[in-house]
C-alpha cells in the first residue's frame, strides 16, 4: 500500500497581493476613488464578513475580472462595536454603561484602515504601478504592500 504524504507547505503558497491603506474616509467613498483611478468595479456584497461571534461585521466590495481572471476585494480592517452591559445599583435603579471595542479583521495590523486582496488567477499583476495609483489619491494617506506569509489570521482573508 502507497502512502502519500501532504506537505502543507504547499497550500500555504500565496497567489494574492494584500495591500494596506491607511486614510480616514467612508468604505464606500474609498470604492469609488479606487474605481476611478484604478478603472476597477468595486461594489458592495450583500453580506459583510462576520467574524467573533457575530459581534463585528466587516463591510466588503468585490470585483472578478473575469478577462484576467483576478479577484479584488476591498475590506474594512477595523469595526467599532458598542458593548452595552447592564449596572444594578439598586432595588429598582438600573443603568448602562457603555464601552466601545474596536475588533480588527487581521489585529496584528491594527493600525491599517483598509485592506485591498487582489487574487492573482495566473493572470500578472503590477503591484507597484497599483500601489503607486493608490498613493497619489489625495484622501489616502498611505499605501504599501503587506508580506503574505508573515500574516498571523490568513484565514481571516478567505472571502468566499
């Protein structure tokens, strides 16, 4: 009997460009300036990634270029979320107290604002020339590419 054995090196291999951007600007504005400048079609999907029990939900937008065969997908690092938790103080006296947490989507990069995926599907991507697009939009502060394989959550970045 043959025994085959997995390396799983090899599904660890990453055909995909992570991008991080940094800019203090709505999800949806951040699309459209990508959509301009980039002549990408980034729309909303109907569901928002949910992670951490259902507490977070991350807003994603997706464009398949189907010619190239490439996936983009835009996602919200950080979600804000309000932890509401009742106070009993007496008999009848109750109060809440408010405290909000902020989940990250990839925490050991909590600082980025947004991540742009781009799934190579064999196809060749300019990672330089897009991030060089990316940097000269006026409302975007910064923009560089992250290293894959030093990512601590990947699977925090499978989309579908």
């Amino acid at each position: 009997m043959a025994v085959h054995k997995l390396l799983v090196d090899d599904f660890e291999d990453a055909n995909y460009s992570l991008l991080a951007i940094h800019c203090d600007i709505e999800d949806y504005r951040l699309a459209y300036f990508l959509n301009q400048n980039l002549a990408t079609r980034l729309v909303r999907t109907k569901e928002d990634l949910d992670f951490t029990n259902s507490t977070a939900s991350f807003p994603v937008f997706e464009w398949n270029n189907k010619p190239l065969q490439t996936a983009w997908h835009l996602i919200k690092n950080n979600c804000l979320v309000e932890n509401v938790a009742p106070i009993s103080t007496g008999l009848f006296a109750e109060s809440k107290d408010h405290a909000w947490i902020v989940h990250s989507l990839l925490s050991d990069h909590s600082s980025v604002d947004y991540f742009l995926k781009i799934n190579n599907g064999g196809g060749f991507i300019n990672e330089k020339e897009i991030l060089n697009t990316i940097q000269n939009i006026s409302k975007i502060s910064t923009a560089y590419s992250v290293d894959v394989l030093q990512l601590k959550s990947k699977e925090h970045l499978i989309f579908n």
